[in-house]
C-alpha cells in the first residue's frame, strides 16, 4: 500500500462552462506559464463535498486534467442533513461509492473530515489514498491548547493569583 504526501500548490483553476474547458494545470495545458516540471508536480483532486457531487460523481471523475477525487466528509454529511454523524452507512457508502469511480477511471481517492484515527482507517482500508487528517482550524487549535498546557505548566504556583487579582485592580 502506498499513501501519498502532498505540500499545496494551487494554480488558478475556472469550472469550465457549458461547451467550454477547464485546466487547472500550468502552460501549455494551462493559463499560467511554469515549466513543465511544474506540471507533472501538480495533481489536480475535485471535491466531493455534497450530494449532488456524489451524485455526479462519475461525469466528475471523467473531467480531462483531474488525478482525483476527495470526499469531504464533515460537509458531506451536512448537506445530507446528517452532520456529525460519521459512523452511519452513509459514510460506507460513500466511500465505496468514490473508490469504486476512481478506479475505474484510474484516479487516486482521498479524503477527509473524518474526526478520529479509527475512522480514518476506515477510509484507508475502503481504498482512500490521500487522506486528509486534520484541518487547518484542527491543527491550530491543538497546537495553540499544547503551547497553553506547556505555558501553564512552567508558571511558579501562585502567579495565575496574582496576574487575576492585578487584572481585577486595573478596572
């Protein structure tokens, strides 16, 4: 089993219209003039992250450009009406439901939105590829709560006592 590792590049990307084309990648499949190197580091994932994406699923997978699919759990299951509800058959569903189209047009499945290794497991053995284990928001709130707890726990006894009570003074 392989799983993949991504740093961020976004290239300006447009959803094509009726009758017209979209290249999310760099010059000449693209808009933007970057070697060709840059373009064979770019993958390009369409998220699934409603029902009528899931749906459309595969005449999105079928997008000329598009290396995969990701399926974003958290909004997914609120567009279902269904927030939060992670461990319900829908979430099985879905999953077998992106790894079954992303084979068949030979693209990698990712996903995220899934709150706990367990269930991130879950996604892994479906068949997801890329997985996303955290947000952003996720990331910064845990390492903000760590740099708290470390902070807290190097202060001598007594000095959260005095800065409360030279606080309440001030007012």
């Amino acid at each position: 089993m392989h799983v993949l590792a991504a740093d961020g590049l976004v290239p300006q990307f447009d959803l094509a219209g009726p009758g017209g084309r979209s290249w999310p990648h760099f010059s000449p499949d693209g808009s933007r003039i970057v070697s060709a190197y840059e373009n064979g580091a770019v993958m390009v994932f369409c998220m699934i992250e409603s029902r009528e994406g899931l749906d459309r699923i595969d005449e999105i997978a079928a997008v000329p450009g598009v290396d995969g699919l990701y399926l974003g759990l958290g909004d997914l299951l609120a567009d279902m009406g269904i927030p939060g509800e992670f461990t319900g058959p829908e979430v099985g569903d879905a999953l077998r439901t992106l790894v079954d189209v992303t084979r068949q047009h030979g693209l990698v499945a990712g996903s995220g939105g899934a709150p706990s290794p367990q269930l991130q497991l879950r996604a892994i053995a479906a068949g997801v590829r890329f997985l996303m284990t955290s947000s952003d928001l996720g990331l910064i709130r845990s390492g903000a709560d760590r740099a708290r707890r470390e902070l807290l726990a190097g202060l001598p006894d007594g000095i959260l006592a005095d800065v409360t009570a030279g606080a309440e003074g001030s007012r």
